[in-house]
C-alpha cells in the first residue's frame, strides 16, 4: 500500500511540475540571453532564431515556443565585422 501512495505522489508531483513550466516567447528568451552575453563582455556574436527541425550543426543556446524553435549562437569573425 506504501507503494502505491508513494508512487501516486511521485507522479502526481511530475504532472504538476510541468503545469509550471512556461512556453516562453522567442523574443523575450533572445532578449535575455543577449543580456546575459553583454554582461559577460562577450562581443561580435549573431543569435538566430531556427525552427527546430532545421538545426544541424549549430550551436544550440536556448529553446523556446514549447520547444518548436531553438536560438542558436554564431561567433562572427573579425574579418566579416570589419567588411560590414
């Protein structure tokens, strides 16, 4: 009977955890992530935001609208910073 409570109440917690997960909006998520880059002093980066299913070798840095895109990170290179 322990068993059963104990499982009853692991998974009752489970379901209720994922009620209080958010679907962020991708700009929101960009926005603060871009902050976050800024305070650590990084500097000539490009965030983009993928769906998904068209990630390949990308540098994955954040999830968003329930997991449908993805916001991935470049790093430019001087030479393409200087020629803009």
């Amino acid at each position: 009977m322990k068993c059963i409570a104990c499982f009853l109440t692991f998974y009752g917690l489970l379901l209720g955890a994922s009620s209080f997960a958010q679907i962020k909006p991708c700009e929101e998520l960009k926005g603060e992530i871009e902050e976050k880059l800024k305070a650590k002093g990084v500097t000539n980066y490009s965030l983009e935001i993928v769906p998904a299913d068209q990630i390949k070798d990308q540098k994955v840095v954040g999830s968003c609208d329930g997991g449908k895109m993805k916001i991935t990170y470049s790093k430019e290179k001087e030479k393409e910073k200087k020629q803009k």
